[in-house]
C-alpha cells in the first residue's frame, strides 16, 4: 500500500518509521514532514497549512495513496479527514464532530456521562465569576482546563487560587472561550491509546509521559519532555478494564451520536485510590508517547491503520510486543515552553548506541545545516533489556547531541526503575 502521513513532528516520524519497516508498505510520503522524515521517506510541501483539507485531498489522489494517516489534532479539529472520505480515500483519523472528543473538553465531559466513564467532578465555565464559585466548591488543589485545544499547555494544576484564576481569564479572552474546573485526582497517570474503527476497539501498550518542563515534576505544562513503556508498576487487567469501562463505552456512545470514532482515542488516566478515572480524551497518537509505543510493536503498523480506516479491525490477530522497554527523551530548544529560541545549530555523533533521533522541530538552513525551528526539537528513543538498560542507552545518546542552550529532564523513567510508583 501507499500511504501518506500528515504532519511535521516526532509522532509523525515515528510512524513514519514504523511504517517504512512494514513490508506490506510500498511507499511513504509525509506532508509536509521534517528533515529526519526526508532522510527515510518523501516529503511533500502542502500549498496550505495541514488544516487545509482540500489540499491534503489533492495531494492524495495525486500520489494515488491507499491511506491517509493524520497525526496532529489541528487538522482532525478542522475536518481534513471529513473531505478525504468525502472524496473516497481511507483515512485513519476521526470525523470533525468525532475530534471533539478533543477539541472540546466540556463535550468529552458530557459524552463520559452519557457512557457512564469515570472521570473528574468537573464544571463547565464562561465567566470569571463561574470559575471562581467552581474553584471554592472544588478546593485545592486547583484543576483548570482550557475547553479548546491547546497543544499540551491548556492546563493549569496549582495549590494557588489566583494562579488559577488568572489562567482561567486567559482562556475565557479567547473567542468563545471557556474554562472547565475539575476535582483533582490523586495517583499516577498513565496513557493508553485505543484503535477504533467506529465499533471495534484494539489497545495498545501502556505508556507515561511527562508533561512539566523540569525535573521532579516542576515548571509549567509542556507538550511532553519525555516517555516510557511498558508500565510494570500498572496494576493487572488494567487495559481490559479501561477498554471495558472506557474505551469501548466511549466508542458505543459516539456511535449512537451518529458520529462513529475511528482513529485513535488516547485515554489519559489517573490511577486513583478509588480506581483508573479519565484526566482527559485526545483524538489521536500522543506526543511522545507513541515514540516508546509505536518502538515496541512488531505488528505491521500499516496493516493495523488500513484495517481501522476501512472497518476491518476485528479481522486482525491480537497484537504483539517486544519485550524490551522503551524510553523517549526530549531535547528542548531554549527557552521552551515559553519562548523557544529557535535557528541554532544541531548536531550529533553517528554512534549513537542503539537509540536512534526522531526530528520535531527541525529544519534545514539556506546552507543545508539542520537547525531548530521549534519548541521542543527531537526525541531521542532507545530500547533496553529493562527500564534502567533503556533510559542509560537514551541518555547516553541525549549526551551526544548538540544544541547551543538546549535542555532536557534527567528523570524520565527514572521514579519507575527505582520502584517507587505505586497505586
């Protein structure tokens, strides 16, 4: 099959990675894509951005693709993958009202109630007074989600009121913009992403991420400075039961709606003393966890996407995984999540001790020199025996890389191979 992936970052290099070892994949072009997608597939400019739906189908018939795999929220939210099936293409990725599961937290609220999910206490907010009534009835510490999307950074956890308030205003100043204020939930998180085709659903492995900029836990939100997988800490039967009492419940309901999820649902958790509760629904691959999912599967990737975009994923054979535990380490630009300083030079040594360099935000200059051209600039992965085999082959690579002021954090993984996660 051909197939072409849509977006730029480290996710998209991921799968696109994955997706150049099928066999049963003829060929990969990625729009517009980044240098390190280049170096192993084709890279296709798009006249406008990824939202651009009639030109992503364009570029499709063009190049006679049987898949369309979207990677980024923007452009689901958009509706791009609305005019690929309006055009006949087979696309892997939710329908614009389907997407509000992301686009929306104040929906993905209101579908987890009629499919009976557990999830957060939460109220939905349009006024600073609203917020504020929201915030004394649930205490602190203080949850407050931007309802829109927010790429990672569109929530705020503080033991401060008016650190809260202040990020509420921020989002109520937006147009049409409002605010959820959520119970906080104690416990570890965990990310699980679930295939769908609009009735079956297939998990795959747990992961972690980290979403604080610094060590500990610390700083603001990010897009994700790091990842690992699998979670040996989870507790057992854990995927079966958030497939049983969320995914699939999820996917019935949207069904119902008529508007039937097939794509990725990325269920965020919290494993809270009372159970596994929903932090929060994305409509596709999360970044950068698919970097340490997507490193352990030994499935055909493509197959799998194909059979999910056409109805087809109760035809497949259980999925399988590499012993090995993954881990991902972001190299951030400096500055970052702020305000990332971006043209600097980026290097590395070739040997890079079995991990290899997933691009994010990169670009070439007018001489031809990679350079950063983002916020957080690669995501370095490496496999390992175990997770302290795993995170000593990432960070030696992490080493290895140059970038005038970049930074990363030290601890990814590291609370998980000392033992100390426990729920």
């Amino acid at each position: 099959m051909k197939v072409l992936v849509v977006g730029t970052g480290a996710r998209e290099h991921a799968i696109v990675h994955a997706l150049v070892q099928d066999p049963g994949v003829e060929s990969v072009t990625a729009a517009p894509g980044n240098p390190g997608i280049a170096e192993i597939a084709t890279c296709a400019d798009l006249p406008g951005a990824v939202t651009d739906g009639a030109a992503v189908a364009d570029l499709a018939e063009r190049l006679a693709v049987d898949l369309v795999v979207i990677g980024p929220e923007a452009p689901l939210v958009a509706g791009v993958a609305d005019v690929l099936r309006e055009r006949g293409i087979a696309v892997f990725g939710p329908s614009a009202r389907a997407a509000r599961l992301e686009g929306s937290k104040a929906f993905a609220k209101e579908v987890m109630a009629a499919a009976g999910v557990p999830t957060a206490q939460a109220r939905t907010c349009a006024t600073e007074a609203e917020v504020a009534e929201a915030l004394d009835a649930f205490g602190a510490p203080y949850v407050v989600k931007d309802d829109g999307l927010a790429a990672g950074k569109g929530v705020v956890v503080t033991e401060d009121r008016d650190a809260a308030l202040a990020h509420a205003r921020e989002c109520l100043a937006k147009d049409e913009g409002r605010v959820v204020v959520e119970d906080f939930l104690d416990g570890p998180e965990a990310s699980l992403f679930c295939v769908c085709d609009g009735r079956t659903v297939v998990p795959l492995a747990l992961a972690q991420d980290f979403k604080r900029v610094s060590d500990g836990d610390t700083g603001p939100n990010t897009g994700g400075m790091g990842a690992y997988s699998p979670l040996t800490w989870a507790p057992e039967g854990l995927v079966e039961d958030v497939v049983a009492r969320v995914a699939r419940p999820t996917v019935d309901e949207m069904a119902r709606r008529g508007t039937p999820f097939v794509g990725v649902l990325y269920v965020g958790l919290a494993l809270t003393s009372r159970g596994p509760r929903v932090v929060e629904f994305n409509a596709r691959f999360g970044d950068p966890e698919t970097q340490v999912v997507l490193a352990r599967l030994t499935d055909p990737l493509g197959t799998l996407l194909l059979a999910a975009a056409t109805g087809r994923l109760g035809e497949l054979p259980p999925l399988t995984w590499r012993p090995e535990h993954a881990v991902t380490v972001v190299v951030a630009s400096q500055g970052y999540p702020a305000s990332p300083v971006t043209g600097g030079p980026i290097t590395w040594l070739e040997d890079l001790d079995r991990a290899y360099v997933l691009h994010a935000g990169t670009a070439r200059d007018t001489d031809g020199r990679l350079v950063s051209a983002g916020g957080r600039v690669l995501s370095v992965v490496a496999l390992g025996a175990d997770l302290a085999q795993a995170r000593e082959r990432a960070y030696a690579a992490v080493d290895r890389v140059g970038l005038p002021g970049s930074h990363h954090r030290t601890d990814i993984a590291l609370a998980a191979q000392r033992g100390e996660i426990t729920c």
